[in-house]
C-alpha cells in the first residue's frame, strides 16, 4: 500500500495531496513548518512511498 504525497508550498500555508492506488484519499493544507508539515504527513499517510513537491524558492527550504 503505497502512499504518494504532493506539496504546493506558499510562504503561510502548503497544500497537501495525498493519493493511494492512483486516488486522491486526502487533501488539506497545514503551516508552512517542517515539523507540523511532517506531523501531517506521518498521520494521514502512514505508508508514504514517495514526497513530491513544488520547484520554487520555498521548495530549498523544505528539502
């Protein structure tokens, strides 16, 4: 059961996507903060195969 996640990275906020099988099973957003960005990531995709995000200045930040 692989878990991909997809960030749209702002200043304030990110978007997050979470897709499973090919279907998006959860979509939010949360702070801009690496460690409230990875608690998000670490309850609603507990499987995560794969992090993708934005290429973009923030995008330095976060990697």
């Amino acid at each position: 059961m692989k878990q991909y996640i997809g960030l749209d990275v702002s200043i304030k906020e990110t978007a997050i996507s979470i897709r499973q099988d090919g279907k998006r099973i959860w979509r939010g957003k949360c702070a801009s903060d690496p460690q409230l960005l990875a608690a998000v990531i670490r309850k609603r995709a507990p499987y995560a195969w794969r992090v993708v995000f934005e290429t973009g200045p923030l995008s330095v930040w976060f990697y």
